[in-house]
C-alpha cells in the first residue's frame, strides 16, 4: 500500500514549503546575477562640461570640441555625460554639475576624466569656470572632488584656468590647464587641439597604437604655440600639466620626448609618468589584458621610465642589466599580443 494522500494542513504546510524553496532559488539567482553584474569591470566615465558660450562663435567652437570628444567616448565605449548643451530654459549646470559628481563612484580602478570646454575668470584670489547660471569656482570643484581615490583626470581647457590645478592636484590625478596662470585670461585654442589629439594616429609619438594623456598635452601645446608663430601674435596662453600632486605644473617646453628633463623645484619629481600611462582609447593590445595584468603593466612601464633617468649615473653594464629585466617582465605580459606598449618596444640603448 503506498503512503496516504496528504490532506488538509499537511497539504497546506507542503505547499508553503515548496513556495519557500522557490522564493529562495529566485533570490539566490538574483543574487548570482547582481554579483556577476557588479564582477564586470567598471568602464572608465567622462563628464563634459560645456561653459555659457558667450559670443555665438565662441559656443559653436565648444560644440565642435564636445564632439570630438563624445566620437571618442563611443568608440571607447565609455560612460559619458554631457552638462551644458541641453535647452537654454536649464540654466542651473552649477548644481547639475555638483550632482554629477556626487553620483560618481570614489573608489576603484576605472577611470574618471572631467573636461571643461568654455570661458574662465580670474580676480585676483579666485579662479572661476562660466556656466549658464552660478559659476563653479576652484574652490567649489576642490571640495566636490576631494572624496574621490579613483584615478582622475581633469582637463581644463578655459582661459584662466592655472588656479585650478594649484587647488585640484593630488595624487592619483593628472590635472591639465590651458594656461600657466590665471591672468592669461584671453580665449584659449588649446581646447580644440587637445580634442583632436586623443583619437590622433599623429599624437601617438610612442606608436604604441594608443595616445596617452601625456602625449595629447604636448602635440595640443606643441600646436598651440605654432598658431600663435603662424599669425605672428605674442602667445597668450600656455598649458601645464600635473600628476605627480605637487601642484606645480610642467609646461610642454620642459619635455624631451616624453620624458621631462626639468622640474618647478629642485630635486622635485617630475611630472608625465602617471599621464603617459592614462588613456582615454586604449589599444587593442592593451584591452587584451585584464585588470590586474594592466595594473602590473602601469608599474612596470614607470618603473622603466624612472629607471632611464639612471643613464649615465650607474655603470653601463649594469644599467642595460636591470633595464632588459624590466623589459623582459613587460613584454611577458603582452606576449600573446601582436602589439607591445611603448616601453617594451623602445630601443632600451636610447
């Protein structure tokens, strides 16, 4: 004889257990989908911000560059969000702005950059970016950003613009302005270089087949200043670039190559190593590797980088002794690839 029917409360108890079990399978396989969301690296976030144009030839040159940087966070398939081109009845990117950054995570390995297009001000003791309505000065944007340990990138492209970098540098940043003060106060070019540059095959002047920071600030600089030759006008800007958080800044005229043979101070590091390994459009190579091995290779590369400085100062042998090593570790990393990064394809007897 089998076993009874269940019947009553037994049913009843049954039926709760086995919707207990199922409102425990969903959950964990929700569990397992968030997990694996939150698994996947985090893409590297840009926030453009577009200043009040004033002059109406003025905001068509910040559309044009907003632009070329919207085509390249597409093809690098990054997060982008833009703040100052919506309808002129949104007049607040002050607090736009503010919230933007507050909604960014602090913490982690992906990127941020902020990239301001428009006008600045200088009065003397504080430096200021124009929106459409309240304007944001350095001092506002030091204490937005003051919470944040990702790696950060802010390139200011307005007049005035050098006061923040003074108030912006830390580490972990590259901070890049398209003066070196806050008097130089006239409409920049920079800007519009610094926009063609990041997705230029001319601007990657390692040919690693991919353009740095770095190397976008000296072929921007580099052109800015031949604008200013070739319409015969007295320069009235010049840009800087900080990363190693000093909050001094280095000009593009202090860079041998890529390498800066001078310092603001004495026995001061010099700036460019963080920003020779912060790119915006990666490589296919360098998109091959996964979060760890790329970490492993940023350390390498500046390890390399710093390294050369020793050229001349240690015996010969020695120095192409720990330089091939260091080499070597690098290409391993990449070994797979058809492409190496710059530091391992560079002649190691420059």
């Amino acid at each position: 004889m089998g076993p009874a029917p269940l019947e009553g409360n037994a049913v009843r108890k049954f039926e709760f257990r086995i919707s207990n079990f199922i409102c425990l399978g969903i959950f964990f396989l929700a569990l397992a989908a968030h997990a694996s969301v939150n698994l996947t690296p985090d893409r590297a976030t840009v926030i453009l911000v577009i200043g009040a144009p004033g002059e109406p030839e003025y905001g068509s040159n910040f559309v044009r560059q907003a632009s070329l940087w919207q085509k390249a966070c597409a093809q690098a398939n990054l997060r982008e969000t833009t703040i100052g081109l919506s309808a002129p009845t949104a007049t607040n990117d002050y607090e736009e702005l503010k919230q933007a950054l507050l909604l960014e995570p602090k913490e982690g390995t992906s990127e941020l950059y902020l990239v301001m297009i428009g006008h600045g001000t200088f009065d003397g003791k504080e430096a200021r970016f124009n929106l459409r309505g309240p304007d944001v000065s350095a001092t506002d944007l030091a204490a937005w950003l003051q919470p944040f340990r990702r790696p950060l990138a802010v390139i200011d492209t307005s007049s005035s613009s050098a006061p923040f970098l003074n108030k912006l540098s830390a580490t972990n940043r590259v901070i890049i302005t398209a003066t070196r003060n806050g008097n130089e106060q006239n409409f920049t070019r920079f800007g519009q270089y610094f926009a063609e540059s990041i997705t230029s095959t001319d601007a990657d002047l390692d040919k690693d087949g991919q353009v740095s920071l770095l190397e976008a600030f000296l072929i921007a600089s580099r052109q800015t200043s031949e604008f200013y030759k070739v319409e015969g006008r007295l320069a009235t800007e010049h840009a800087l670039i900080d990363d190693n958080g000093d909050g001094l800044g280095t000009p593009a005229d202090w860079f041998r190559g890529l390498r800066a043979f001078k310092a603001p101070k004495d026995k001061a590091a010099v700036d460019g190593l963080f920003a020779q390994r912060f790119f915006l459009l990666r490589s296919e190579a360098e998109n091959k590797l996964t979060e760890e091995q790329r970490k492993k290779a940023d350390e390498i590369e500046r390890a390399v980088i710093q390294y050369r400085e020793k050229k001349g100062k240690v015996p010969e042998e020695e120095y192409y002794r720990e330089l091939e090593k260091m080499l070597l570790e690098l290409a391993r990393l990449y070994e797979t690839n058809s492409a190496l990064p710059s530091a391992a394809k560079a002649n190691p007897f420059e």
